[in-house]
C-alpha cells in the first residue's frame, strides 16, 4: 500500500515540474520587440497625445460661439424731467445679436498646422520606440550571453567534481598531493560563486524586459540562445538615413509644422468679418418696430496692427533656418557614426572568429591531452587544473567579446533606425 501511494505521489511531482517547465516559454527577441511596440506605457502615452493633437484638428474651422445681448434703448434714467415733445415713448427694449466670422483661409491653416503638431507626435513616437528596441535587444542579447557562460559554467563546475573526486581517490595512493586536492575545492566554490552571480544577471535581464514590455515582474520566460549577431550591411547615404531614422523625420515634421504656422501667420494680413444684428421693440405699441444691420471687416494691415504677425513670421524664418542647420549636423554627425561603428563591427566580428576557430579548438585539445596524461599516471593534477582554467578563461573571454558583438550590432541598427 506505501509503495503504491510513493509511486503515484513520484508520478505527480513528475508531471508538475513538466507543466512547470512546459509553462515557461522560449520568446524570441522579434516577440519581444512586438510586444513592447504593443504594450509599452510611454509608447501608448505618445499614442494617445497624438490621437488628442487629431481631435484638436476636428474643431479647428470652428467659428466663435455668437453673442446674444437683451436690454434698453434710449430709456430715460429714473427721475430725469421730459422736455416738451418727448415722453417715455421713445424708450425701447433691445435685443442684440452678434457673430464674429474668422476667414476661412485662416481656419483651414491652422487645421493643417494642428495636425503636423500629431504627425510630430507620430514621429516621436517612432524616435522613443527605436530607444526602446536598443534597450530591449541589448538586455536580450545580454541575457543570450549570460545563458552561454552559464552553460560553460555548469561544464567547469562538473569537471572540477570529477578532479576533486578523482584526487580524493588517488591521495590514498600517493598518486596525488593534498595541495591539489585543496586547489580543486577552491575552484569549485569559485564556480558555484559565478553561477550564483549569473543567475540573478538572468533574473535582472528578465525583469528588465519584462517592465520594457509592460508584464508584472515574476513574469518568467526564456530566450532564444540560437540569436545571431547584426550582420554588416553597405553604409547609407545622407538621403537613406533621412528617410530611415526618426529623429530626422521628427525634425522634417517640425519644420514642416513651423512652416505651416508661419503661413497661418502670414494670413493674419487677411480681414475677418463680423454680422451685428439689432431689433428695437417700442414700450408704446403704437410706435414701429425698429431694428440695426451691422457688417464689419477688421483692417489688419493698419500700421499698428500688422507689426505683430510681421514679427512673428519672421522669428518663425529664423527658427526654420535653425531647425534646417541643426538637421545637417545631425546626419553628418549620424554618418560618421555608421562609419566607425561599421569598422568597429568588422573588427570584433573578426576577433570572435579567432576564438571560435583557433584560440578555443587549440587550448580545448592542450586540456584534453593534459586530462589524458593524468588519466594514465604521466601527469599531475595541477597541470589539468591549469590547462582547464587556461580554456575556461578562453571561453569567458569569447563570450565577453561575443557580448562586445552584440552590444556593438545593436548601436549600429540603432543609428540605421533597424
């Protein structure tokens, strides 16, 4: 009966740690660069600062709400004495009604300038969304890393047992020294304290992508270890980063926008008009109705007036002219940079193919020949010990240029806006 109660209770923990281990799933970095151009807090901020600058645009014809007024008309104050031939007869009630009538040419530029302020906020939004796909890819990739050298870890760890184990069986035999046996621990626990460090970078990295992609922080999930580095590609033109990065394109669309408020304030030369409307009703009904049909044009380009939107499109020029200056600087500068990130990629793509094809393959056989000479009594064990540091040092030290890699790629698509 214990038995069989045993078996099903192994059998159940059997099947949790798979559902647990099913439940944590591999998310690619294209998935997770989806996810935080879904879900990310500022990026929906921006998105809803420009829907707002939209519907600002809808009400921008919208003329002034009219003006209604009620009240006297030639109504004598209290006391006053009547000269012969007046009474109060003349006295009316007045109702006033009066619309002020913005020229349509000013109501449909600032429409326009009211959506280029969204077509700004769109391209913010594009300028944040390429800050946050380098953060998340550098984050990911350095949690791609981080995987690896846990891996080559986890091997240092198991080798340096399996030393320690057969040290500890031949010290009998004064086939080892107790000094190396001593050395074999403290290497040990100096792996076991490198892989608890690891782990929680792994844990950082997590939680890190997960606040990026708007998830709670006990959100867990693995990596794809498979992802390769940012290849190389022909270096861009002035004209093909304009059309590709959004901080340019942030900068057309305000210069495009200065633009169109200079023109809404080159329109202020233009009249506006306005309709006044009076009807007077007589206390005597035996008096007329009277009523006043007013219409007014305002005189913009009187001397006095016209000095202000003069003034103002003419700062707007200057502005422009700025906007344009800092733009060239702007590409050039993004140029130059593609440029020596390109040589700076190239470089470090080379250094991690030496490791990967010399350095590693050389010092993983000099360990192997070492391990075989202990294994047959020719060798001492300090020697292996040594010969595997030298190759787990190697191995570090291509992995901490491989990281180089990665981090370098990710600046490089970052100024291409990839």
């Amino acid at each position: 009966m214990m038995s069989s109660i045993r078996f099903y209770l192994g059998a159940l923990l059997v099947l949790l740690s798979v559902s647990a281990l099913a439940q944590t799933q591999v998310l690619s970095l294209d998935t997770v660069l989806t996810r935080i151009a879904q879900n990310n807090g500022m990026l929906q901020e921006i998105t809803f600062r420009a829907k707002a600058q939209n519907a600002m645009a809808k009400g921008a014809r919208s003329q002034m709400a009219p003006m209604v007024g009620a009240g006297v008309f030639m109504y004598p104050y209290p006391g006053q004495k009547m000269m012969e031939g007046e009474g109060e007869d003349d006295a009316m009630y007045m109702l006033s009604v009066e619309q002020d009538i913005t020229n349509p040419a000013k109501l449909k530029a600032r429409e326009e300038y009211q959506l280029s302020r969204a077509a700004i906020e769109e391209a913010g939004r594009d300028r944040t969304f390429n800050e946050l796909r380098a953060q998340a890819k550098t984050a990911y990739y350095q949690w791609v890393v981080l995987e690896k050298k846990k891996a080559v870890l986890a091997e240092s760890q198991r080798i340096m047992q399996f030393m320690l184990k057969l040290g500890k069986v031949r010290y009998p035999y004064n086939q080892s020294s107790l000094g190396s046996i001593y050395k074999a621990e403290g290497r040990v626990g100096e792996v076991e304290n490198m892989l608890t460090m690891t782990n929680s970078e792994i844990e950082m990295k997590n939680i890190q992508l997960n606040m990026l992609m708007n998830l709670p922080p006990e959100n867990r999930f693995k990596v794809d270890t498979t992802a390769q580095a940012p290849e190389l590609i022909l270096l861009p033109d002035t004209a093909s980063l304009s059309a590709t990065r959004s901080d340019v394109r942030q900068i057309d669309r305000t210069i495009q926008s200065m633009q169109l408020n200079r023109r809404l304030e080159d329109l202020q030369r233009k009249p506006d008009f306005a309709i006044r409307f009076d009807n007077m009703m007589p206390r005597d009904k035996m008096m007329p109705r009277s009523f006043t049909l007013m219409g007014m044009v305002s005189i913009p380009i009187a001397p006095w007036s016209s000095k202000m939107y003069k003034a103002n499109a003419t700062a707007l020029n200057l502005e422009i002219q700025g906007m344009q200056k800092g733009r060239e600087a702007l590409l050039n500068e993004a140029q130059n940079m593609v440029a020596s990130m390109a040589l700076e990629l190239q470089a470090k793509q080379t250094q991690v193919q030496n490791y990967e094809k010399k350095i590693i393959p050389a010092l993983r056989r000099n360990y192997e020949t070492t391990l075989l000479s202990y294994e047959q009594n020719t060798g001492q064990l300090p020697l292996v010990i040594d010969a595997w540091e030298a190759l787990n040092m190697a191995q570090m030290e291509y992995l901490n240029n491989l990281e180089q890699l990665y981090l370098i790629g990710v600046n490089y698509e970052k100024e291409l806006e990839k």
